[in-house]
C-alpha cells in the first residue's frame, strides 16, 4: 500500500512537471499575438467582415487558463475600412477555460466576458439592413466556418475519420456583457434608437440544459436622425430588465425561455411621471428555423400615466396566449382578457395577418357590463347630460376586423343602459371616418343631451324688464343669451360619414317617436340628412338636410314635411294643458339658417313653410253661437239653437315665409260651416313677440251656422291678438273696436231710418254682454261704447 500511494504520488508529480513546462513553455516561446493574422484572414473568409485588433492577446493562467483580446473592430465588406463608423466592436474580450477536463482531455469554457461592445444596425430607404448582407454569408458558409475555427491542437477538422482531436465540452460557467451599446438608424421610417448600458449574465451555459439568464439595458427612441444637431431629448426614454430559464435547441433553432419576466420603466417626452410595464409567461418558445413564436400565459401588468389618462395612474391588466408565425406575417392572440378599475372586464381573441407589411386583424370581442362614467370622468371626456344614470350599464359583444386605420365591429350587440342595438358599427382610428347599420328598440335620447339651464335669480328678478325691453325691435335678439355650439363643427368638417338607424321608439325634447328610420352622408365638409322617417303623434315626419361645416358661419338647409300630426297631443306634449285646438297637422317647408348656437340659428331662419289644418276645432269655444247669437240679436230675434261646445272648422291653412327669424303671413284661413276667419300676422322667433289681424265673416253656404241677413255678410268681426309667447294667453286676443266701428258705423247708418238707437242697443246688451265674457278685457264694454257712439 505504502509503495502504490508513493506511486501515485510520483505520478502526480511527475504530471505537475509536465503542466508546469507546458505552460513555462507557451509563456516562454509563444507569442499570442502570431494568430492575430489567422484570425483575420478567417474572419475575412468566412463573413467578409474586415477584422482589426489593435489591442494585444494576451494569455492568463491564474486563477484560470484564458486568453484575451483587446480594442478589436469589423467593417462590412461595402464599408471604407477606417473612413466610416465600424460595423461591430469591443473594448476587451476574455474567453477562459478550465483545468480539470484539460486533464480529460476535453475544452470546456469556465468564462466568456464582452466589454465595451458597439453595434451599428441601419436600415435604408428601401427597408434593406446593412446586417442582412452578413447574415446571408454566415449561411453559405456555416460548416466550413466550423472547420476553419477548429484549433490545430483539436486535430483534423470536422468529419475526419481521426479521433485524436480534443473534444470541446460547451458548459459556460459564466457568460457576461457588460456596459454594450447598439445603434439602429432606421432612415425609412426618420428614426433613431439607441439600446445603452446592455448587460447580459448567465450561468452554467449549456446547450443541453437550461440554464439562468438575466439582461438588462437602456432603451432611447428619437423621432428625428438629425436629433444630436437639434439637441433632442428622446421621445421614449425605457429602462429595461429580462430574467427567464433559457434553453438552448442550437441543433433545431428551437429556444425555450421559461418563467419570462420583463419589466420596463418608460419616460415620455413631455409627460412627468413613469410608464412601467411587466410582462410575465409560464413559457416562450422561439423556433429560428420555422421562424415561430409562442407564449403560454402570458400577463401584461401596466401602470400608465398621461395627461389624456387623467391625474391618476391607471393600472391595466391583459392575460393572453400568444401563436405567431412570422414566416407567414401571420398571429394568433387567444384567451385574451382585459381588467382594470372601474369593472372593466374585455375579453375575447383576434387573428392577425400582414404582421410586417399592413397588419390586419379579425376576431372576437366582448365587453362585460360597466359604467362608462367614471371612465368619461377620468379621461375628462364626460359630458354634462340630464339623466343622472346615463352610460351606467353599458356591454357590447361582437365579431371584430380591421387594421392600422379602420376598426369594424361586424355584428355588433350594443346595450346602452336601457337601450339594445344590433347591427354594424366601424370607425376610423384617427376619429375622421364613421361608418354604421344599427337597429334599437328604444333610445332617451333627453336622457344623454344637456339639462334645460336654469334661470338664474337674476334673470328671474329682472324678467318684467326683460319682457317689457323684449317688446321693442331689435331690444330681443341683443340681450339673447349665447349657448354653446351645437355641433362638432371641426371634427365633422374632416368627418367621412355613412350612417342608418332603426329605431322602435325615440324620445326626443320631451316627445315621441316611433319606427324611425335615419340615413346620414357626410363628406369634403358637408353632413347630409339624407332621410328621416318616423311616425309621429299618429301621423308622420319626414325631413331631409344639409349642413355645411366649412361655410363662415355655418349653413343649414332643412326641408321637413308633416302629414296628419294630432295637433292637439302635440301641444299637450309640448306642456300645454288642455290643448285649445284639435285636428290633424300637415305642412312642408324649405328651411335655411346659418351659425352654430340656437340664437343664431332662430335669427338667421329663413324660407317658406306651407301649413294645413284637417279635422279640425277649437276646443270649449263655439265661435258659430257667438257671432249667430250675435247677429240674432241685431236682427231682433234670439237663437234658440242648441250649440256643441266647440268649434268644428272645415278647412284652416296658411302659407309663411320666414325671413332672419321672423314668420309672416297674409293668407291666414280657417273656414266654419257659414263662417270664413282671415287674416295676417307675424312672430319674432328671438323675442317670442307677435302680432296678428284677423277677421269673421258669415259666407252663403248649405251647412250655415245660422241664417244671416244679407247685408251683415259684408260686416267682418275684427280681432286683434298680440302679445308674448310666454304670457297669459288669455291677454292675447281682442275685439279689434276701431275697425269694427268702422265697419258697423256704416252698416247702422242704413238702418238708422227703421230702428231708434237705443232700441239696437237694448237688443244687443245680451249677445255684448255674452262676448265680454268670454272674450274678457272689456271688449262689450267698448262695443256697447262704439255703438252708443254710432246712434248718437
């Protein structure tokens, strides 16, 4: 026993001996700086890369056997060596091994280390990068690269039928990049980004089994080439961090990163605050050769932080499942699920094609009930609106397709609070196209438009003034208060349009609508009102239009057509309670108008308008019994008939012309059975003043309300009605004393002969009393007075 472990002990010496002049011989009689021209002539050969080092190789042997170069750059075969920016280098490289397995007579890799390492990627104007050009050369050439690389010592190259070689056992210890810096000049797309500070560590490299790796680097994107001469800060400023179990397939291209993490800090240029980002995935798989990517569960956590996100971070969250096929410029996103505050709940899957030239997307899309109000709120975007509940219960559900301009949602169901939509509904993603085919069943639209405005305590303590100002011209429209805009004008005038809407039931300005059907255009800065049908009050509105964006003001063309409208539930709709007439409404007009806000609007309005009134009457008012008792009395007699309390019209029509805001018109006409009513008037739409002239008149016909001497069918009974919109409409209306003074003046002087004064007047005291009551301000009184007048 003694004698073999004196053996092995010599042995062991004796070895030592050996390693000890091996290695006093390499330091003693071998330059490393010999295969400086080998390793350039090889580089040269196999990549067309133009070599220099200009530092020293150096060897090391303690506390491990490595070598080490120094100052090393590469030039593309296109580039003038020396006269333009090198392609690649590197401050130091240091490449170590280990003694142990030397003694086994295997190569294995203790260290690999990169210093100061620089990269310049350019792409030119064509899209070509100045790296393809090399990446072409090391694929035509990749095994002879392989044999020309193998060291002499190793023995023959690859394939030779000799085993002597050393074999070379890839186990990297430790793998490290330490403070790299790559430049991309993208000259296509006038764009610059810098990737500073890479660092990459991993440990135990092996390509049979994972092994740990971590990366880390700091991103800057410039808009511009030229940013150093501006002096531009970067657009996007990131801090970047990579950490995953790596698994190396070199044979097949196939590469494995499991349990990914990558988080990333960003600065916008002229946003304070951070962005940050981390994406997680149980697994990522990169197959080289098929040019494929996977991820499995993969999270997408970020906190974003921008002025048109509101004063507070936003933190979102999207799980997905990602395929793509890069080969095929083709991705598959499933599972996708989006969450943040707020109960928002996205999910669904899209289909990605053309990933590298024009992407394009179809797919699925679902949005879980939520309410967009704090949303609005948030994004500053939440309009003042009447219903306290308006977008508080708001889902969607649709097939999905479009691209880096258009988003269409194909088959879309829409709930809007207590509103359903179905249909197709697509928007240009820069906000100038909007395209759609819906169809509701209900829609308050009152409930999303602004509230009535309060009057203020001052206006309400200054209305009789306002009212009493109001009655002189022009006073009215220059005290009118102006409103906000009424539409969009600038975003409409870039706005491609094309839409229709079906709609069940519509509320609109407090009245209802039904089996609506809308068809809009829009285009160079005109919005048309294609059609608009919708049953209205048991009758039906039509309308078509125009609006002229670009117009200074703008321009509005309306023609609206009424036909059987219940003019009676109209008013009663509109807030007057009991409604005075009754009958079915029809008209049509040719409307103009110009500005933005409703002042202006009613003072510009301009154009014809033709209105009809059918099965008609004027409600707990019999003007027939008023006038026949009338005249019975004049005549001497009394009219014993029995009368309805309304009155029936056969016919009531009138043409008007509005010009700047004020209706005219001069053919007044309403027809009662042995009564025609004429007359002319005008209303000011700013300062709701008006003013009318009418007058009764008994006509010769079959259906008379009563018979009437003949020389009193030329007597017309004149009113005079005045007054305001807003006043009290039992002040509106007069016995017009002047002109039927006049008239009867003449009519009483022909029976003067025949009937004394006073008897006339004893005979009218009833029919004048009966008017003074119910025509109110003193109107007998004053006819009493006029007659008394006439016969003294």
């Amino acid at each position: 026993m003694k004698r073999l472990l004196r053996t092995l002990l010599a042995a062991i010496g004796v070895l030592a001996l050996v390693l000890v002049g091996a290695v006093v011989y390499v330091t003693t009689f071998f330059d490393p700086d010999d295969l400086k021209p080998r390793l350039i002539e090889v580089v040269r050969e196999q990549s067309g890369l133009e070599l220099s080092l200009e530092g020293p190789l150096t060897w090391s042997f303690y506390p491990r056997l490595g070598v080490s170069v120094e100052k090393a750059e590469a030039w593309l075969p296109d580039q003038e060596v020396e006269e333009e920016a090198s392609f690649a280098a590197f401050s130091r490289a240091e490449v170590s091994l280990s003694f142990a397995p030397l003694l086994r007579g295997e190569i294995a890799i203790d260290g690999l280390t990169l210093d100061g390492m620089r990269l310049n990627l350019e792409r030119d104007e064509e899209g070509r990068g100045n790296w393809e050009v090399l990446l072409e050369r090391l694929a035509q050439d990749r095994e002879a690269a392989e044999g020309a690389l193998a060291p002499a010592s190793a023995g023959p190259s690859p394939g030779s039928a000799d085993t002597g070689k050393l074999s070379v056992a890839l186990n990297i210890a430790s793998v490290q990049l330490r403070e790299g810096e790559i430049r991309f000049r993208d000259l296509q797309a006038d764009r610059e980004m810098l990737f500073e500070g890479v660092g990459i560590t991993g440990s135990n490299v092996n390509p049979n089994r994972p092994f740990s790796l971590k990366a880390t680097f700091r991103l800057a994107t410039h808009d511009a080439l030229d940013w150093r001469e501006l002096e531009r800060s970067p657009w996007l400023a990131s801090d970047v961090s990579l950490e995953s179990r790596v698994s190396l397939g070199l044979a097949d291209g196939r590469y494995v990163l499991e349990g990914l993490m990558l988080n990333t800090t960003s600065r916008l240029a002229g946003v304070e605050g951070e962005q940050k980002a981390n994406l997680q995935g149980s697994e990522l798989v990169v197959d080289a050769e098929d040019r494929r990517l996977r991820l499995d569960e993969g999270k997408l956590d970020a906190s974003l932080l921008h002025p048109s996100l509101g004063e507070k971070t936003l933190p979102l969250s999207l799980a997905f499942n990602l395929d793509a096929d890069l080969a095929e410029q083709t991705a598959q996103l499933r599972e996708l699920e989006l969450t943040g505050e707020d109960g928002l709940r996205l999910s669904g899957n899209l289909n990605l094609s053309r990933l590298l030239t024009d992407p394009a997307y179809t797919g699925q899309l679902s949005l879980a009930p939520l309410s967009l109000r704090p949303w609005l709120t948030r994004l500053e975007m939440m309009p003042t609106m009447a219903g306290d509940s308006a977008l508080a219960d708001v889902a969607l559900t649709s097939p999905l397709e479009g691209n880096r301009e258009r988003l269409e949602l194909t088959g879309l169901t829409l709930v809007l609070d207590d509103s359903t939509f179905t249909g197709r509904l697509a928007a240009g993603l820069d906000g100038r196209l909007l395209d759609f085919d819906l169809q509701g069943d209900s829609l308050d639209l009152d409930a999303y438009l602004p509230p009535a405005e309060p009057v203020s305590e001052t206006a309400s303590e200054t209305a009789d003034e306002s009212t009493a100002l109001r009655s002189l011209p022009g006073i009215g429209r220059a005290r009118a208060d102006e409103p906000r805009p009424l539409v969009p004008a600038e975003w409409l005038a870039e706005l491609a349009l094309d839409g229709q809407l079906s709609l069940g039931e519509l509320r609109l300005m407090g009245l209802d609508f039904s089996d609506v059907s809308l068809a809009l255009a829009g285009g160079d800065g005109r919005l048309r009102l294609v059609s608009f049908e919708s049953g209205f009050q048991e009758g039906t509105l039509a309308a078509s239009g125009e609006l002229g964006l670009r117009d200074e003001p703008l321009s509005w063309a309306l023609a609206p057509q009424l036909s059987r409208v219940r003019i009676d539930s109209l008013l009663e709709a509109l807030g007057e309670e009991p409604a005075p007439l009754r009958g079915r409404l029809s008209g049509e007009g040719e409307l103009t108008s110009r500005g933005n806000t409703w002042p202006e609007l009613k003072r510009q309005l301009s154009g014809p308008f033709a209105a009809r009134l059918e099965e008609g009457a004027i409600l707990e008012v019999n003007v027939s019994r008023e006038l026949c008792t009338a005249v019975a009395t004049l005549e001497g007699e009394e009219s014993a008939r029995d009368w309805p309390p309304d009155t029936r019209f056969d016919r009531a029509d009138a043409t008007f012309e509005l010009r700047d805001g004020t209706v005219h018109s001069d053919d007044l006409l309403v027809t009662i059975p042995g009564i025609e009513l004429g007359g002319e008037g005008q209303l000011d739409l700013v300062s709701e003043r008006f003013g009318l002239r009418a007058a009764a008149r008994f006509v010769d016909t079959a259906d008379a309300a009563c018979n009437v001497n003949p020389r009193l069918e030329r007597v017309p009974f004149p009113v005079r009605c005045e007054g305001g919109l807003g006043d009290d409409s039992s002040d509106w209306c007069r016995f017009d004393r002047e002109a039927f003074r006049g008239t009867v003046a003449e009519l009483l002087r022909d029976e003067a002969s025949r009937r004394a004064g006073e008897e006339v007047e004893q005979r009218l005291e009833g029919a004048i009393e009966d008017l003074d009551e119910r025509l109110g301000g003193g109107s007998g009184e004053e006819l009493r007075d006029a007659l008394r007048g006439l016969f003294d």
